[in-house]
C-alpha cells in the first residue's frame, strides 16, 4: 500500500513538471517551439479528454470519449482555445488545492495538539490523512516524522523525511529528524551527515549542528562502552563479575544501614575503570541503591546515628566513584526520581562530614556546562541558592566549596532565568543577609562572594531589581568604608574592586534607590580618586560615570570637590577604559553645570585633550568628547579658541554620516551647530568646505537660547 502511495506521488510530481514546461513553451516566442508545445498538448488532450478530482490534486481519465469534431474544427480548437481550456483548468485545480490545503491544516493541526498530549499514533494517524488530502505539504512529513521518531519507528521516519527533501531540498527539519532516526538506529555517520547538511544550507545552525553532533558523539561513546563492559563481563573479568554480584546483595530489602553500607563500600572499591562504572549502569545500579527504603530512610531523614552517617557518607563516596568521567552515569543520578530531594536533605543535615562529601560531589558534577544544565534543569536554583549560601558564613573549607559551586552555576542563563522577575523577593535577602554580617564570612570568601553578585547583574531584569534596593546600595557603600579604613591586605583590595565593579552595573540603570543614593556614592568615589592604585581610579571614575547622569545635586558635588580637573588629568595619560569613563563623567557634568565648562576651558587650554579623544577611534569616546565640546560653546572665548584646529572638518565628517555610531553623528551634529551658532567665523569655514546643507540638517537637533 505504501509503494503504490509513493508510485502515485511520484506520478503526481512529474505531471505537474511536464504541464508546468509546456505551458512556458506555449507562451514562448519562439515559433518552433510554440507549434511542438500545441502537439503536445493535442496529443494530451486527445488521450485524456475528460477529468475529475480524485484524491485532492490527483485527476482520473475517462478514455472512453470520442472525438467527432472534424479536423480543421479540431485544429481550430488547438490553436485558440487550448490555452484557455488550460486556464481554466488550472483555476479549477487551483481551487480543489486550496480546499484541500484548509483540510490538510486542519488535520496538521489536530495531529499537533495529539502530539503535544504525547499521543504519538494519533498523531501519526492525522498527519497521514493530511498527506491524502495534500501529497506535496513538507510540514506534514516532517511532523509524521517526530512522531514515527518518539514511536522509535525510526525506519518510517527517514522515509518521511526523504519525501520531505523531495519537495524541499533545503528543508532543515527533515535533516533534524532524519538525523535522530539514524541516531535511534545507531547509525552515527549517517546522523552526523545529516546534521553536517544542515549547515550547508543554514550556517546560522551552527550552534544547533553542534548542540545535535555532540549528542551523536554522545550515544556513540556510550554505546561503545556498554559493548566493551559486556565484553569483558563475558569474559569473566573479575571486578566486572563483583559488580553484578554486589548489586544482586544489595537488592535485597529490608536490610539493616550496616549491611548496606558495607556493601556499598565494597562496590566503590571495584569502580576502577569505565567498564564497572559502565556495568553499574546497565545493571541497573541507580534503581538498586536510589530506590532503596532503608537507603532513601537513611539519606533523607534528621538525627543520624553513627551508622547511618556512615551509609550516606558510603552512598555519596559510590555516586562520586560511578560518575567519574562518565558523562551517562553522571545524568542518570542527577535525574533519579528523588535525588534533588537526597541531596538537599544531606545538604542541611548539619553534619560536616557529609555536607563536604556532598558539596565535593555537586562540584564534581557541575564542572561543565552539561553537568551545570543537568544541574540546573532538576536541581530547583532558588532552594540551591539558598543552601549555598548558608555555608557562606560556616568554616573557610565548605566556604569555599559553596561559593565556587554557586559563582559556576551563576554564569548561566537558566539559573538567572529563575530570579528575572522575583530576585528581590527569592534571592536579595539572602544576599544582604550575607553581606551585612560579611565579618563572619573568611575574608578571602568576600570578593568571590560579590563577584557571584555581579554575575547575576548582567541579567537586565535582575540588575534592574538590584539597582532599586535602597538596603544594598547601604551595604555596598558600608563595606566600601570598611575596606578603605584597612587598606593594607589584598583581601580587602579584592573586596573593593568587586564592590565597585558591582555599583557600576547596578548605576547602569535609572531607579529611585539609585538617585537616592547618588551623593553618597559620588562623595565616595571622589575620596578614591586619590588612590594610587590605577585599577582603584578606574572602577572609581566607572561609578562616577554612571551615578553623575541620575543626579543634578551629585553633578554639583563632584564639581565642587574638583573632579572636572581630576578627569581632564586622567584623560591625559590613561588607557582606553578609564579614559572612556572619565569622557563620559566629563560630559555628565559639563551637561548640567556651567562651572563644570567653565573649569574644563581652564584646565583644558585651546582644548588640547577633548581634540585627541574626537580623532579616537573609539566611537563612543569620541561621541562623548564631541558632547563636552558642544556643551563648552557656550563658555566665552572658547569656541575661538577652536579656529585654528580641524575641529570643523572633522565634526563635519561625523555629522554627514561618516560614522557608525548614531550617537557620534548627532553628538558631533549638536557641537557643529553650537560651534556656529556661538562664533560666525566658522560659517565662513564651513561654507569653504561645502557643509552648509550639513548644518542645516543638523540645526533640529540644536536648542538655541
């Protein structure tokens, strides 16, 4: 049945070639060509003068009509009413399409919402009506395929996906699924070329192909493990006969903790190599020990005896042996039914011992991204959250287990995907909890402990829910005092970078805390700007830059205390970063104090300093200093300080769209405009360089007085 489905469509797709060539050498202008075409199609005519709809687009022939016109009538019809029967012909079989088309995803649709109930022979079944309905729909091919690929008919489903490609040769999904059927099939080179296909398409795939080929060279490892371990069991190898063995004693029920945990320890000693971690699998050896009452009773339960510590600390010891350099063992545990449940009771089972075993085991298991995932995919991240923290403010040993494990884990979006709209409900109190009582946290714990902040501040959604709590911009700014009081380690030096560091991501965003707490964080960043210390200076003016945008009175302040000078020092010699916070807090200021200008036209002779950065090819550094040369117009005398340099040549090929920056081109739009308005002279330059319709479009960005 299915061969003669396949015959029929093949039918169908040649028919539909050859009809659709004649009818473009009917229409050709070549004279030869047009009288073979109306052959053709006489001779199609008369051997298939009737038809009906069969099948959607398919048509039956009735060959028992007789031809009684004559044959100039015939000849006739030939030639001025071939084309129109064809037209018609094909509007008729345009219409039966598009009734079929609605019927086809109709019946997609009913086979998606099967699918997604996990009814994959349902499934199956509507795609397949859909394709009665519309041989040629690529979707339902490649949906029929998923679902023959959750059956594990995984034969029917690269059948499917070879048709699919027969419509649509560079239909990526039909790579996808036809690449997991050979999977299925353990057929791992031919999987790997249909995922390296995709690519040839679509490079934009590249993370996908490599995300699917490192899941083939996945089950490819794994298989090849598990046929060597039964190998060798076969064989007799006598560590892999204890293994079975050992598991076949410790299945038994109802055992005492002793029996179990000597038992256990026995089977960690033979997990010397992959084959009897290998084998501790495939015999099952996760459902032996995790499903285990008296084990499970033992694992999750408060106030251990002493033999009962000693099964937990033998049941984490053997989780950590099996999972050595074994990425399967590894999933396997961390998706046991329950084990989330395990670790976490062991976690806060207030004893030591097992608390560092099992912290040591986490470690272990999150030390690449797809141990973090598997982490993070079974592990609930805010409760993880909150139990490594708890051991921040323990002995300096678990200290720093936690506080690795929680700054690995912090790197990746699906742990920060869980605090984007509760972090200061879930997460923030615990963090200041730590941070307001950071004495009993070891010293050299602090700067880690914050740098897991910051990490988290990259989230938008977090930093935003960061940036508003009045309460941490208060404990930044007291550990800040702290530290500057004992200045003399490099614990306490590590702590202010990372604090800094943190307050210049969380003054990245407009919130009440933050314009609340402006003038105290300017009045501390203007004490550290003495430093001598250039990675001190640079966090410093950092914050400056940021915090100096929410605040007028802050602005004022820092004007006050010199920082315009300070700045225009900085700028002088510094690198690119701190020169790109120092412009930055430079236009800040300039932007809403008239002495600021002042003091950056006295400090800055003819404008020596802010003219270097503009050539800068740092386009950011270069749209800020032409914003300081655009607010400092107005300062009298400057603008004629500015007419023996090149100024207006190169604000010019700024503002005419020379640069990529958007904000550059108005900047310098803006300080052109201004630099005109303020001294004439430059009109008569500008007209020199054929830039007046340049100023003119630029004067709607101007405000004049």
């Amino acid at each position: 049945m299915a061969a003669e489905k396949d015959k029929d469509l093949e039918k169908f797709l040649k028919d539909v070639d050859d009809i659709t060539k004649l009818i473009q050498e009917l229409n050709s202008e070549d004279q030869a060509v047009q009288e073979k075409a109306f052959c053709e199609a006489d001779r199609r005519i008369a051997s298939k003068p009737e038809i009906e709809l069969v099948e959607g687009c398919r048509t039956k022939l009735n060959k028992t009509s007789v031809n009684t016109l004559p044959c100039s009538q015939m000849e006739e019809m030939s030639q001025d009413g071939f084309l129109a029967a064809l037209e018609q012909d094909a509007r008729e079989r345009a219409e039966r399409r598009k009734e079929n088309e609605v019927l086809a995803n109709a019946l997609k649709d009913m086979g998606n919402e099967a699918f997604a109930k996990g009814d994959y022979e349902t499934a199956v079944q509507r795609y397949t009506e859909g394709l009665d309905r519309l041989k040629d729909m690529v979707v339902l091919y490649t949906n029929r395929a998923q679902a023959h690929n959750k059956l594990e008919k995984y034969k029917e489903a690269i059948t499917d996906c070879e048709w699919a490609l027969r419509c649509n040769e560079k239909c990526v999904k039909a790579y996808v699924h036809k690449g997991k059927a050979n999977l299925g099939l353990k057929d791992y080179g031919e999987a790997r070329k249909c995922y390296q296909k995709i690519l040839e398409i679509d490079n934009k795939h590249e993370k996908l192909v490599k995300d699917y080929l490192n899941e083939v060279d996945f089950q490819e490892k794994k298989a090849i493990q598990e046929e060597k371990a039964h190998k060798e069991f076969a064989l007799g190898k006598e560590t892999l006969v204890s293994v079975k063995e050992l598991l076949q004693k410790l299945s038994k029920r109802n055992q005492s903790p002793a029996y179990y945990a000597g038992g256990i320890r026995l089977l960690t000693v033979t997990m010397q190599n992959c084959s009897e971690r290998t084998l501790f699998r495939t015999c099952n050896g996760f459902s032996i020990i995790g499903d285990n009452e008296v084990i499970s009773r033992c694992l999750e339960k408060d106030g251990k005896d002493q033999m009962e510590v000693e099964l937990c600390l033998a049941a984490i010891a053997l989780w950590h042996e099996v999972c050595r350099d074994n990425d399967e063992n590894q999933r396997l545990l961390m998706t046991h039914p329950g084990m989330d449940r395990c670790i976490f009771s062991l976690l806060s089972s207030g004893l030591t011992d097992i608390q560092k075993e099992c912290l040591d085991l986490l470690v272990y298991l999150s030390q690449n991204q797809n141990g973090r995932l598997l982490l993070l995919s079974h592990f609930d991240p805010p409760r993880l959250l909150q139990c490594l923290l708890g051991f921040v403010v323990t002995s300096d040993s678990q200290a720093r287990i936690a506080i690795g494990l929680l700054d690995s884990v912090a790197v990746e979006e699906k742990f920060k995907i869980h605090f984007q709209t509760n972090f200061s409900k879930t997460a923030l109190p615990s963090f200041l909890d730590v941070l307001k009582n950071r004495k009993r946290v070891p010293p050299a714990i602090v700067p880690e402990f914050i740098a897991v902040m910051l990490s988290l501040s990259l989230d938008a959604g977090i930093r935003l829910q960061m940036s508003d709590s009045e309460d941490l911009w208060k404990a930044c700014l007291g550990a800040l005092d702290e530290c500057q009081l004992i200045n003399n380690n490099t614990d306490c030096l590590n702590t202010l970078l990372a604090l800094l560091s943190l307050m210049i991501n969380m003054s990245l965003e407009s919130t009440q805390a933050v314009k609340g707490c402006a003038l105290e964080v300017t009045g501390r960043c203007l004490a550290l700007l003495s430093s001598k210390n250039g990675s001190i200076l640079t966090k410093a003016v950092g914050v400056l830059s940021r915090v100096l945008l929410h605040c007028p009175l802050a602005v004022d302040d820092a004007v006050k205390g010199g920082a315009v000078k300070k700045l225009i020092h900085f700028l002088k010699g510094s690198g690119q970063i701190t020169s790109g916070y120092a412009v930055k807090a430079l236009a800040a200021c300039t932007r809403s104090s008239p002495q600021a200008r002042e003091d950056l036209v006295k400090s800055d002779k003819k404008f020596t300093v802010l003219m270097k950065l503009l050539h800068s090819e740092n386009e950011v550094i270069a749209g800020n200093a032409a914003l300081c040369l655009g607010y400092c117009m107005s300062v009298p005398g400057a603008p004629a300080s500015l007419l023996n340099s090149d100024v207006l040549k190169v604000l010019l090929t700024y503002a005419g769209g020379d640069a990529k920056e958007v904000a550059l081109q108005q900047n310098a739009a803006i300080a052109l405009g201004k630099l005109c308005t303020a001294e004439p002279r430059f009109v008569e330059q500008l007209r020199k360089l054929n830039g007046i319709e340049i100023l003119n479009s630029c004067m709607k960005y101007i405000e004049l007085p």
